[in-house]
C-alpha cells in the first residue's frame, strides 16, 4: 500500500522513479541523453520553481518569500490585525481573506463574538480586505475556490493551508508571520528538501480521499520523514483522481507535519477552474524531466483500504477490516495509550463499553469543515443513503457542506432531500465541530469524523468535569456506511452502491450577493469597531541581559500539541482578549501551570516597575547566583517562566500556543526538537526563546536556570550557551539558528516592539 525511499530518488520523464544510485545515472544517461547532476535535478521540481518565482532574494537557500494571497478565520484575525495595527500597518498589500468559519456560533463561552465579526468587517473596510460572512464557507473551501491559482503561493493562520492539488503551495503559520507579509516584509525560511510523493493505481469504489490521507500519515508521521519539507505529488494514479478528492487528500498532509505540498495539474484541474469561473487561474504544473527528491513515498492507490485513524491521533491508523479482526487488542491498546498521554492513570475513553457483538459502535458521525464537506464527497454520502432511514437511535450523522455554493449545489442536484430524508442533520458551513466547539459527544461517546484531527478534548470534552469522549477519523463514505449499521464501524467497500457523480456547478452569485470585497480599496478614514472583549496586547519588555528563568511546567509526553498548549473549543470566545485568553494555558495538560507562571511573573512585573520584588525565594536565587561568581544586578536581570516538553507544537498553527506563555511571563521554552516550524516561529514572534536540549534534563520542575549572557549570545549567533541550574549545576542549552530580523525580535521582546523599534 505504501513504500517509503531510503534515500534520495530520481523521477525521469514525470513518470519513472528511480532510487537514487549508479541505477539512476545510468537511467537518466539513456533518457537525457546526458549526465544530470542532482544539484541540476534539485532544480527541477515544481516546488523549486514556485518558491524561486516567490523568493525576493538571490539566495535560494535562504529564502525570503513573499506570498500571493493570505487567509485568517475569526479566532486569528483579531489578534493579527491589532499586532499589524501596533506596527504601523496602512492598508493590505495582497488580498487578505477574513473568514469566519471558527468562532459563528457568537456564544460559546458567554462572550459576545460577533464583534469579533464586526471587527473583520471594519477592518476589511479600513485596510483594504475581502470579509466572508459567518456560514458562506469555511477558509479553506473559500480559498481553494477564490483565491488559488497554479504557481501561487499562498498564507494563512490555519495549519491546514494546503491548495497543493490546485498548483498552489499553502502555508500555514501563526499571525505573526501574516503580520510581517502585511508589513511588506518577508517570510525567512530555509529552502525546504522535497519529497516525492508517487502515486499510481485507481481506488476501488467505497475507498475515499481520507482513506488516502489517513494511510499516508500513518506511514511517515512517527518516522518525521516529510517534517518541514515539501510534499510534491506525482505519477500516474493522479489523473484517477477527481480534483475535490485530491483536494481531500492534499489538506490532510498538514498531518504529516510537511511545510507544504504541490501536485502535478492537469486537464481536471483545468476545468474546476473554469467551473469556478477563472480560467485564467489554470496553467500546466509538471517536474523537469530529471528531478531529485529527498525521498520519495510510492502509493498503491488500488492497495488502500477503509481506514480509521483511533484516539488520539491522525497517525493511529488502522484498516477498518484490521480493527474489526482484532477489536479487542487494539482497543485496550488504545485505552492505555491514552491514559499515559494526558497523564490520568484512571482515563477511561469508554471504547470497551462500545463494543456489541464484537464489532465496535460509534454514538456519533461527523462530516464537514475543509477535509469532509467538500461537494463530491457530500455526493457520494447521499448515494449511500438515498433511501434508507437511519432510525432513532443514539447514533446520529451531522453534515456541514463546506461552502454555501456547494451546499446548493447539493441542493440542486437532489443530494439533501436525500441526506435529509434518511435523518441525518444537515447544517451550514462551520469548522467547530474539528475543535470541540460543535457538535460535542456525550459522555463515553465515541464520535467517527471526516474532519482534520482527533487530538485529545478536541471534540470538546472536559476531562476535568469528569466528562471525556474521544474521535476517531474516517472518511466520509464509510461513515455513511457506519450510519446505515446503527453506528457499527463498517467499511464502505462493504456496500454496493451507485455512485452517481454529478456534476458540479459553480454559482458566484452566492458570494457576489454577501462577501464584501474591499481589496484595493482601503478607506484610512474608516473606523474599526472594537467589543469588549477585543483588547490590545499588553506591553512586553526586550531582552536583558542576563537571564533568571523558573521552570514552571515539565511535560515529558513524547508530543505536545497545541490544543493541549492552548485548548480549542470553549476557549475561542477570548481569542480576541490575550489576558483572559491566556487562563487557559496548558488547562488539560498542567492544570497548574498558570498559577505558577503568574507567581514568577509577578516579580517581573515589580522589577519593571521599580518596586522591591527580592522575597525568600527570589533572594535565595540571586544568591546562588553571586556564589556562582557573577556580578548580575537583580535589578536588571529578566526574570521569567520556562516551559520544557520533548516535542512541543504538534497541530495548529494558531500563535496563541506561545503568545499566551509570554503573556503570563514566558521567555523561553526548552525542547529536544520542536514538531513544527510554525510553533518555533510563533515562539520567536512573540520574543520567547526556542531553546534546544538533548538527553534527560538536569532540572525538574520548580528549578531556577541562570543564563549570564543570553542577550550577547542571541545577538552574535552563539549557538550554545552554558546554564546553570542553581544548587544543581551545569549543562550547555542549544540556542536556535535565527535569521539577522529573528534575532532582533527575540532581542527586543516580541515583533510588535521589533516593529515599533523601526
């Protein structure tokens, strides 16, 4: 089904991959009629040519990017925009995309989050933007329809920016990142190695995108084989694929932890750009006729079967038919890897209790947002259940089309008049359901998705109320095929099933009627319309020289993500309040981490203030630290929390995950390695320190590290620094590899003082 490359390979003609060896040479000999050296082939995939066409300087292997088009829903927006706004911003440069798919339902939590949306509006207005109204289309639906474009690049602050299958390289990053592209500044990377991913054969009827998705992850997740490069689909199989199915799969490689993806276009990607009424948007993408890849991922498509992705994780696949053999196994498996996970010895997910007559009952379906409300794979649910009656049972099926266009197009072509008629619940575009703040399950519910993720509590559940239930992904066909069983996890290729296929028409008007579209024209007079709940952020001061740092949360999961950095759910109420917001850090993972990071800011705070902060235990570090032989003067030394986790930042893109630290007085966090570049990259925009360590720590949790020297060492580029853990000791912390303007933000606190500063 899947064969992973060691090494690097060699695609010939667009069709041939070759391992990378004499094998190769002599391959590419025959049908170049030459030698191509790798650093000649490097050059030749699509992924080169895109990131040169967008790279501003002349150094290919440090990029400085500038993109085509950025993207933010109404959890991200706010707080981009009022950083922008903090720096200097005057109008939007690019067209930039404010939707609002996350935050619609304007009550969860007890805040008013319609002025959320009365915000984006405003600013939409004032700066130049275009503004989708709640329940048009989720940002990615909308993106892939309005704003993609063969050889394009792409922005947004969602981690599941990926228009790949439409020729268009999607990044998704923290608002910090938009914020520089708003600043007319650049996004600075490292030119990204590139994986090949060959795909070659043709499905069998029942087996969806998400299938795809799920067997791909599950081969290259563990194994970082794609971390942070660039995906760049290829073969045969590809023109077996209609386009929202590659679109399926595409989206979902934000899983792998890649930092893109790109496809090879064609004739059908041709005409859904003409079905969406720009042609123009259409040109043919292909590799060079020798190309070099990092690695390559070879998929059978014609091998790919129903798969379920089990708590906790999009990489804990299983074929549904695996699961079915060995239910019992694989589900105590389970049971108690997610006990050690989040930490609680006597978590019970209730997955045993769902067992009947030995085959595993879901209590809940779930199709929708980016990944399972696209209009083919809606299509093919109504195919499936035309006709049927999915009774009164506990089982129940939500389906949220992806964008009201294509929701009537369902509606046109008889789709929902079947869904509807056979009991399931069919709602408007909303991305709430992927994060816990929709369609919430009950207790020991267990809820089947074609959605993006199945972190843990991100289908809204809260362990700390005694109420926890867990999500496993599925794609939407095989749901479909669950529902007409009661909830009895079934795969569809179980059914034999018509699958009709009909066409899709486009209908603008939908958004011609509501969208304002304001790019090019920014009104400076235009005022912004602020709620009670949308503050500004609070001051943060730069980099001293010297550093005193407490360890106030010591996590040692293998991954951290974001949602246990910061929960999704209940908490997107106050993402437009950083202070209210920032109670909820590391809730679910370290429930008293902010207690205890508001202990250590509060004599920051009377530093900064002048104000006598020495107490018993602060007098005791600065001791330890004269005994240590340095001179450092409390008065001018940072005082600040530290973080540890082995991996943390697995997930979303959403910056809150490190501005929320050092809102509560974060510097730095300490890492083995950190599971994506975007939450590296929030860390350094808002001024905290991505530290590195290997090997078992010297400090636990309440430790005082003494850095002498850090703002010297970020300035020249050290890239270690020797800390002292006070009465224990000493090791050498690895200090990040940062960009000449990544060292002056850490140096001046966080990019809203960098921007400020200039």
């Amino acid at each position: 089904m899947i064969k992973l490359y060691e090494g690097g390979a060699y695609l010939i003609g667009g069709k041939k991959l070759v391992k990378d060896g004499p094998e190769a040479a002599a391959e590419i000999e025959r049908s170049a009629g030459r030698a191509v050296s790798r650093a000649e082939a490097a050059k030749n995939t699509m992924a080169y040519g895109i990131l040169k066409a967008h790279n501003t300087s002349d150094d290919m292997e440090n990029l400085k990017l500038k993109f085509d088009a950025m993207a933010s829903h109404d959890i991200t927006y706010v707080g981009i925009v009022q950083t922008a706004r903090a720096s200097g911003l005057e109008r939007f440069p690019i067209p930039y995309v404010l939707t609002n798919c996350h935050n619609s339902l304007c009550a969860v939590g007890g805040t008013i989050n319609e002025d959320d949306h009365m915000f984006g509006l405003s600013a939409a207005k004032k700066y130049g933007g275009i503004f989708v109204p709640p329940h048009l289309a989720v940002i990615h639906t909308y993106m892939r329809e309005m704003q993609s474009g063969c050889g394009r690049m792409i922005l947004a602050s969602d981690s599941h920016t990926r228009y790949g299958a439409l020729g268009t390289m999607g990044v998704g990053e923290g608002g910090g990142e938009l914020v520089k592209q708003l600043l007319e500044k650049t996004y600075d990377v490292k030119r990204p190695g590139v994986v090949a991913v060959y795909l070659t054969g043709t499905p069998h009827p029942g087996v969806g995108p998400q299938d795809v998705a799920l067997a791909i992850i599950g081969a290259v997740f563990r194994n970082g084989y794609v971390k942070n490069k660039v995906m760049e689909f290829v073969g045969d199989g590809i023109e077996n694929l209609p386009v929202e199915y590659r679109n399926g799969i595409d989206v979902m490689t934000t899983e792998t932890t890649c930092l893109s993806s790109i496809w090879r276009t064609d004739g059908k990607v041709k005409e859904y750009f003409e079905i969406h009424g720009r042609p123009e948007a259409y040109r043919e993408l292909n590799p060079g006729e020798v190309a070099y890849y990092d690695g390559a991922v070879v998929v059978d498509l014609a091998a790919v079967k129903p798969m379920i992705a089990m708590p906790l994780h999009p990489s804990n696949v299983y074929t549904i038919e695996e699961l079915n053999a060995n239910l019992a196994d694989i589900v105590d498996a389970v049971e108690k890897a997610a006990a050690k996970q989040m930490n609680l010895k006597n978590l019970d997910l209730g997955l045993r209790e769902r067992i009947a007559d030995g085959r595993l009952m879901a209590s809940q379906g779930f199709i929708g947002g980016c990944a399972g409300g696209t209009y083919d794979n809606v299509a093919d649910v109504a195919d499936i259940l035309e006709g049927h009656q999915l009774g009164s049972g506990e089982f129940s099926l939500s389906i949220y089309p992806s964008s009201q266009p294509a929701y009537l197009g369902l509606i046109e072509n008889g789709a929902i008049p079947k869904l509807m008629t056979a009991g399931a619940i069919v709602k408007t575009a909303f991305c709430g359901p992927c994060f816990g703040a929709g369609d919430v399950p009950a207790h020991h519910g267990f809820s089947i998705r074609h959605s993006t993720r199945n972190f843990p509590n991100r289908e809204g559940s809260k362990p700390s109320d005694g109420q926890i239930a867990s999500v496993a992904l599925m794609d939407a066909r095989s749901i479909g095929a669950t529902a007409l069983n009661g909830g009895r996890i079934t795969p569809a290729t179980d059914l034999d099933v018509n699958y009709t296929k009909p066409k899709y028409f486009f209908n603008k008007a939908v958004y011609d009627s509501r969208c304002y579209n304001g790019f090019g024209k920014a009104d400076p007079e235009a005022e912004l319309k602020f709620g009670p709940n949308i503050t500004d952020w609070p001051q943060m001061s730069p980099l001293t020289n010297d550093l005193l740092l407490k360890v106030v949360s010591y996590i040692t999961d293998d991954v951290t993500t974001t949602d246990e950095l910061i929960p999704s759910g209940e908490t997107s109420s106050y993402r437009s309040n950083p202070l209210r917001l920032a109670e909820f850090t590391l809730s679910r993972k370290d429930p008293g981490y902010v207690g205890r990071a508001k202990a250590v800011q509060k004599y920051e705070k009377a530093r900064l203030a002048g104000e006598d902060f020495l107490d018993g235990e602060l007098s005791a570090a600065y001791q330890a630290v004269k005994a240590l032989g340095f001179d450092s003067r409390p008065e001018a030394t940072g005082v600040g929390s530290v973080v540890y986790a082995v991996k943390p930042g697995d997930g979303s893109a959403r910056e809150q995950a490190a501005s929320c630290q050092k809102v509560l007085g974060g510097w730095a966090n300490i890492a083995r390695e950190y599971a994506t570049k975007r939450y590296r990259s929030n860390l350094i925009n808002w001024g905290m320190i991505p530290f590195t360590y290997q090997g078992e720590p010297g400090f636990q949790l309440d430790d005082f590290i003494f850095l002498p020297g850090i703002r010297k060492a970020i300035a020249e580029g050290d890239s270690t620094l020797t800390a002292y853990v006070l009465g224990k000791g000493t090791f050498e912390i690895g200090l990040p590899e940062l960009t000449e303007d990544e060292r002056q933000i850490v140096l001046d606190g966080c990019l809203i003082n960098y921007y400020r500063g200039q």
